[in-house]
C-alpha cells in the first residue's frame, strides 16, 4: 500500500473503504438486492476466490450497484473453484462455477443486472433416498 500523502487522498481512500464495506455488509432488506455468495473453503482460496470476491465488491461500488456480497464455506464443488452463488431478489440461487475476477464482470453485467444465464452454472443437487 502507497503512503497517504494528502488529507484528501486520506478522505478518498476513506470514502472507498466504507462504500466496499455498505456492500460487504448492506442488509437492511437482504431480500431485495442481488446476494452474491463467494465460496472461501480453502480449494476455493487456493484457486482464486479472494481476487474474485474483491472484483465483485470493486465493480459494485464502481458502477453503484446495491448488492450484498459475503463469503462462505466450501460449497462442494472443488472441482469448480472458484464457486459463487448469486440469489437475485424473489428467485432461487444460482450457483457458477470457475467464476476469475474476469467472469465476475461479465455475471454482473449479464445475470445480476439483465437476469440472463450464462455458462458455467452447476447444477442444482437433488435429495436422494439410499
């Protein structure tokens, strides 16, 4: 991290950190903003989950889109890491699989914003009886 070397730079860096921290941590009313969960087992750490996490909460708050993202453990799908599962308000998750800092971008524009799928998505698992 560079040196601070003015009060404005200081109140920018400020303002930068609160706005990732609104989207960290929006929860007012969960259920009415796009939830995006980024599984951080430690596959899905080894594999990149951290930069993927950090671009969604950067592209958010650069394109001021109100949103809730978190983490959470391992999902299963370690074969697919990174995992992330986006609940969009009044629909079921949906989880992707191999989601870079890249296909973090293109989720954004394409299913958290116009609602359409793309590739990569991991098939929900049915309960079974043995």
């Amino acid at each position: 991290m560079n040196k601070v070397k003015s009060l404005e730079e200081l109140r920018k860096m400020r303002e930068r950190l609160h706005a990732d921290l609104n989207i960290r941590e929006n929860s007012n009313h969960p259920e009415r903003l796009p939830q995006i969960r980024v599984a951080m087992g430690t596959c899905g750490i080894a594999s990149g989950a951290k930069e993927t996490m950090a671009r969604f909460i950067s592209e958010l708050g650069d394109r001021r889109i109100d949103a809730i993202v978190t983490q959470s453990g391992c999902m299963g799908y370690c074969n697919a890491e990174p995992t992330v599962e986006i609940t969009l308000p009044g629909q079921e998750p949906v989880v992707f699989g191999d989601v870079t800092p890249e296909r973090a971008s293109e989720l954004i524009t394409k299913y958290v914003l116009h609602g359409e799928l793309v590739d990569g998505i991991i098939p929900h698992r049915h309960n079974t009886q043995f």
